[in-house]
C-alpha cells in the first residue's frame, strides 16, 4: 500500500467540481459533485440520529438501488428540520443533477451541511447546475474539498493505491467536519461529518457495504470533536470497477486488503477532521490497550476522548491524568482501576490505579507543548485495544459556536 | 410546606462546622463535620463510576450500619486514584472523628473533593480535628457549607419544613459541585458534587434510602455542567427523629409528603449547582414534554443539557434552535420528529418539526439576554415529562479547566 496525492478523483473514471451557488452567505463556493463516467456500486453510512436531515432519507432510499454514478452536495443549508419540503427539496437536488448527466435519478446521491431549519434554496441549485457539470473535471478534486467544507480551516483529501494482482487499486476521498462532530454511523443494511471516498476496485455492492462497515467502525466512528452528533453524518463510497482486479464478491482473497487500505485511509482522514477541530490547537490520540473486547476498547476510548475537562487540561498542557481514569470510569465499561495504567505521551502516570513511582509533572508539561498529544490506557484485563481521536478545547471553539447561525 | 434560610443545621439536633486543615493551597477551609447529637438512620447515594474515590468506597461499606451520627468532608483532594493507600487514609479519617466525637469508627461517614491522584494528607486532618469538633455549632451552617466548595463561587443551601400531624419535620442542606458534574448516583442498595442533607423526620433507613432514590432520580441526576462523571459523587441524608412526627416506615402515610419535600429541595439545589457551573452566565432548564414514558423524557432532557454546542449557543445569546433539534434525536428515544415542537423561552421555534411560522430572531435573542433561559421540547408521543438542568459554556469555563492542577 502506498499514499500518494489526491482527492476524489485519484481513482479511475471520477470527476469533480466544485462552483459558489450562492448558498453560502460568505459567497464561498457551497455546490460539488462527484461523477463516474461509467455506473458504480455504492454504499452509504448515515447518522443514527432520530432526527435526520432530508438528504439523508433521500440518499437512503436511493441506495437501494443497483449502481449509482453521482453524489451531488451542497454546503451553507443542513436541510435539516425542514418538514416535508425537506424531503421534496432533496429530491429536487437529486433529480436536477440526474437530468443534467442523463442519469437516472435513483443513481443520484445526495448531501448537505450547514445551517439547521433554513428552507434549501433549490431554484438556487437549479441554477448553477450548468456551471457545474461544464467544469467537472479531473484536475477539479481540490474544488470539491473545497466546496464542500464550512467551519474547516482547510481541505481534507487522502490516496492510497494498493496492489491486486496485476492490477492496482486507488482508494481516494475528501472529507469536512470540524464541529457538531461525534458521528455513529451506520450502514445502510444501514456523520455533520461528510465523506466522499471514489475506488477503481471492482467489488460487488454487498462486499463494498460490509467493507465499509468494518473500516467505518475503527476510523470515522471513532472520531469526535464536541460529542454532538449531527443529523446529516454521510460517507458514501463508489466504486467503478475500472481497476479491472479480480472482482471481490466475497470475504476472502483481496477483500481484506481492500478492507485494510480503505480502514487506514478513513483513519487518516479521521485523523485531519480531529486536527482541524473547531478551534481546535493540538490532535488527541487516545489508545486503549488490554480491553476485554475490542468493543470495551472503543467504548473506553470514545468515552475519554469526549471529555471536556481532559480537553480543557490539554489545552492549558496540564498533566491533569485524573480526568483520564474518571472518564474511562464512567464509559459504562467494567474493568479494575488497580490493575489500569495510564501514560500521557511516553510517560507513565497511573500504574496499577496509583500514581507511578516515575511520574514527573515538568515532563508531561513539555510533551503536551507539541501539536501530537497521545494518551494510552492499558486496562490489563484482555487482548483487544482501539483508537479514538478527538482535539483539545480551546477558547476559540466556545467563540466559534456562540457565533454560528449570526 | 415553607422553605427557610439556613443549611445543614436547620434541623433539630444537628451541629456543623468548617475549618482551616491546610489542604488547599489557597489555605480556604477545608474540612468540615456534619453531627447529629442523637443516632439517626443514614442512606447515601453515590458515583456509578468505575473508578470510584477511596471515601465512596468506604462510606458505602460503613452506610451497612444502622445507625449513623457524623459526616466528616475535605475539600482540596478527591483521594481518588491513590490505591490502597487511599483506602487506609479514608478509614483513617472517618475514624480519627469517631475517636473524637467517641463513637463507634463505622457511625461515621466520609467524602472528599478536590484533585484526584494525589496523597490525602491525613495527618494535616488529624492535627486539625481538635479545632474542628471545638467549634461545632448550631450556627455553624455557613462554615460547613463554605468549607466543602472547590471551584464554587458561593454557598448553596436550601430548607424546608413540612407539617406531618402535628409535628414540623425541617429538611436543610448544603452542596457543592461545579464542574465534573454530570452525577448518575445511586443509592446503597446501591456524583464531583457532594449534598449533605439533615433531617429531624422520624423514618426508617428502609424508607430513608427510597425517598432519596426517588428524590435523587429527578434532582441531582438530572444537573450536569461538563458531562464529566466524577469518581466522588455523593449525596448523604440523616434522619435523626427528634421532630417527633409520627414514624414512617412503610410507603404510605407522610412518606409522599416527605418525598415530595426532599424532592422539592434537592431540585432546588440542583438548580443552585447548574447556576454556579464553572463559567457560568445563565441557568439553563430544559423541560420534554410529550414523551411515552418518564424515562424517555430524563434522557432527552439529560442528553440536551450535555450538548456542547447548544450551551456555546446560549453563551453566545444566539437562537440557533436546530442544535435542541440535533440533540434530542441523539438521545437514543425513539420518537418522531415530525410531531415535536421546540419553544426557547416563550417563542415557538419548532412546529411539527420545522420552523414554526412565529418564530422570531430577535425575540428570541431579547429572551436569551436573561439570566434564566427555559427550553421546553414536546415530543407529543406520550405524556410523560422531565426536567433537567445545565449551564451556559463560556470561555471562561475553558479557562478555568485548563489551569486547575497547576
């Protein structure tokens, strides 16, 4: 496996846009889409949140079909709360982009994120449609991250390529998110996080769905910024086949590769959502190691990672590790504090629930001076461990959300 | 029912003091005793988290007598995360004041507050005890109430008297706690906020521990300032009988009455704790309305008073009514968002889950320059309902929790 430059259109046969349709007050670009020139499989992982935007709903449905060749999105406007209108807006965004590419509205996906309860300005959409669809391009995946961010401070696009036998296979994405940020998604047998990851791989939609699932879990699920979950979570993946590997129609041969590279690429992007973290100074990497299961591990660690006081300490780089072992406490998960230790960075804190001997306060204040914080918890009670990622609270994360919708 | 000045002493046959011991660096007070000069029936209820502070541990164990007649509290050290060690220093306090007041050692309960993973200094504690037994006093409310902040910014106490028959049960007490405050306790048959609450009513430890049960669920478990579930929650009564009522002992008779007076004032109380949430500016009530039962309404009410980005809303006087929206459906209660509505204060914001036609901005944004701000949700699916309480997220809370341990 190896990760080069890139965005959505790394992989072969995708195009993108991205063009300002006057969505956004800030007159920022807020409409892109993603295209396969030739049909793709697709797969989709939502927000669990009862409350969910009309895209969502509109996109669910739409997966039910066979292949789809496009994901339209807007950004500036949630459609979020908007009643049935919503939902009939929604549509509207979808078939608009199906008439333009001669596609036949189910295979049109759609997504948005912003402001919650302000009606969708389609007519808007409508209109700058035509400009879209002239510009797609490959050489346009830097427009569609663009486009598609609202709070984020810059674009979030990652590549890899991976070997299947003769042929190889690019896995590429784009991806926003920096606030309302603690997505549970699930598939769409089942984040406002958004991804939009375009392959070449050839791959049944059953295996893509189910690969999808397993990479989600440990990457994008496991990130959080301020513990709200957003009603208009989505990542979408495509995958067109044109690749020409060996198709993977069930999990074995190159499925776990697959898997693999496309887990570690959504955990690299949930790796830049966290560090662009509204407001956000220093990225948080929790670790939890010696969990009975490793779905223990992931609740240990998500638990910590949504702590506000620990976030408050890194920050301020307060070598405070009591919020720790009160965070991972109150995770619901069962484990013995006597036999848990705690290290921040490379030093050790807890040893068996006490302090450790070694413990030195100047260290841990020098360590959290860098822009990587690292906290690993051994529970020493199993074999299974899990990562979460989350960023420190700052001043300028309150500043930010108390001036959002004015 | 009349509510009183006074705290923990307003009941017949309760002393109380507070002095200095030396454990905060500040050299504030910090140890404090709550007595009853007869016996009374005791009942506690105490952190569900995992990782639970030496002093819970042992109150717990000591709450298996019968009969209790003192609480002896310090602030400026949780006693959390210290081990064994931890364990030997609260036995060590709690029987340094039954040698003292010459009662057996387990008649005597515990709590600490303060930073967690650092050594209790016991023997600062028994130094002070002397001083702290001498000065016991019926006057001594504010002292005990005064003794037990840490990042509190004043004292809270509360008390009602109650007619049963032609007695006058007085019910007083005193709390502390903001920040780590997101109790979930349970009592002995199973928050760092600590209540220490005094009563002269006549009643039995049975009926004692359920009338706080029931209290605790609708008061103190539904305040939260941080989400951050603390390892030293607790809330302590004592009955001691010398009102002379006629003995509760079964659920009938004046135990309602009793219940309803503890419940009236432990929610007070919890008010109190919300109000003085670190960085707090306004008192946050969120009230669901609607739900099918009243669990569902505690956990939509719970889960909206946690959201990050709703309280920076708030801080920021901003009417962005889609994040009560987001948060509720995140709850994990299955309702449908297309009955629920939204009011902030007096305004209608959702109606049927979109905006609701007399929705205004600014009167929303007049409403939210008060102190106290009232979100009501009606789920309209049932006709249970919940209160819970929170405060607004400041900066200044962020500025107050990353410079705590230093």
């Amino acid at each position: 496996m190896i990760i080069v430059k890139g965005g959505v259109t790394a992989a072969k046969g995708f195009l993108a846009n991205g063009v300002k349709a006057g969505i956004k007050p800030s007159g920022r670009k807020d409409l892109a889409l993603l295209y396969s020139e030739v049909p793709a499989v697709a797969a989709g992982a939502f927000t669990t949140n009862r409350c969910k935007a009309s895209p969502v709903k509109i996109s669910r449905m739409n997966l039910n079909g066979k292949t789809h060749q496009a994901i339209i999105v807007n950004s500036g406007n949630a459609n979020c709360a908007n009643g049935k209108q919503g939902d009939t807006d929604a549509v509207e965004m979808a078939r608009c982009a199906a008439d333009f590419l001669n596609l036949d509205k189910r295979m049109v996906l759609v997504a948005s994120t912003g402001i919650i309860g302000v009606k969708l300005p389609v007519n808007k959409i409508v209109r700058a449609m035509p400009k879209l669809l002239a510009g797609l391009g490959r050489d346009k995946a830097p427009d569609f991250a663009e486009t598609i961010m609202t709070t984020d401070t810059r674009k979030k696009e990652f590549v890899v390529k991976v070997r299947m036998g003769s042929s190889v296979v690019t896995i590429g994405g784009a991806c926003k998110g920096v606030g309302m940020l603690h997505p549970e998604m699930k598939t769409v047998k089942h984040a406002t996080m958004l991804a939009f990851i375009s392959t070449d791989a050839s791959i049944s939609k059953k295996m893509l769905e189910d690969a999808l699932d397993e990479a989600m879990r440990d990457s994008f699920n496991m990130v959080s910024v301020d513990g709200d979950m957003s009603t208009n979570d989505s990542c979408f993946i495509m995958a067109n086949g044109l690749a020409g590997n060996k198709r993977i129609s069930a999990k074995e041969g190159d499925y776990g590769k697959f898997t693999a590279a496309l887990k570690f690429m959504a955990s690299e992007m949930a790796k830049m959502l966290a560090a662009d973290g509204e407001g956000a100074t220093k990225l948080i990497e929790i670790e939890v190691k010696g969990a009975k299961t490793a779905d223990d591990a992931r609740r240990v660690a998500r638990k910590i990672s949504t702590s506000n006081l620990l976030k408050c300490a890194i920050f301020g780089m307060d070598p405070n590790w009591g919020r720790i072992v009160a965070s991972a406490g109150s995770s619901g998960v069962e484990f013995n504090i006597d036999r848990m230790d705690v290290y921040i960075g490379p030093v050790k804190a807890l040893s068996n629930g006490a302090i450790a001997a070694a413990f030195n306060r100047e260290k841990v204040r020098k360590f959290l001076k860098g822009k990587n914080v690292n906290i690993t918890v051994d529970l020493k009670s199993g074999k299974s461990s899990a990562r979460a990622w989350t960023c420190d609270f700052s001043k300028e994360y309150v500043a930010i959300n108390s001036e959002y919708s004015t």
